[in-house]
C-alpha cells in the first residue's frame, strides 16, 4: 500500500474511520500502472528490453528479438487496456 499512496493512487487516513481510499475513480486506473508500482519490476519478458537496461552488443543480430519486443507490446497493452474497474 506505501507503494500505491507513494505513487499517488491511494490516499491513507489512520484513525478512527481511517484506511485507504482511491484517488481516482476506478475506470481511470490501468491495471498496468498498478502492477509498474507495486512489482518494483519491469513487466519485460528479456533483460535487453527493460528501460534501464544497456544496450546489447548482440541487438542487431538477434533473431528472436523481434518476437520479444512483439510479446512484450502484447503484455504491456492486455494490462494497460484492462481497468480496475473491470476487476471489481
């Protein structure tokens, strides 16, 4: 839950009636932005394609990476397209 208040998808309170509530309404939350916070990982498939990763000396000449960055579009947009509200 750090995570989520952290990144700015949840509010806490503590007290009496306190909790965490939702920020935004639940059809404005990609499952995908809640999974980037939560996993403190890169949902890339290969350590080539991640964000912060160094450029590989073998890229040009690899023969699966097209099918890799393929998967890895698919994945990054069946989590961005789902909402929260679809999960409710």
């Amino acid at each position: 839950m750090k995570d989520l208040v952290k990144g700015g998808l949840v509010s806490g309170a503590s007290g009496k009636g306190g909790g965490y509530r939702l920020c935004r309404k639940p059809e404005e939350y990609t499952v995908g932005e809640i999974l980037d916070l939560t996993e403190n990982t890169a949902l890339t498939t290969v350590a080539c394609l991640a964000e912060d990763a160094e450029k590989c000396p073998y890229a040009a000449g690899c023969r699966t990476l097209p099918m890799w960055t393929e998967f890895d579009n698919m994945v990054h947009d069946f989590f961005y397209g789902k909402k929260l509200s679809d999960l409710l």
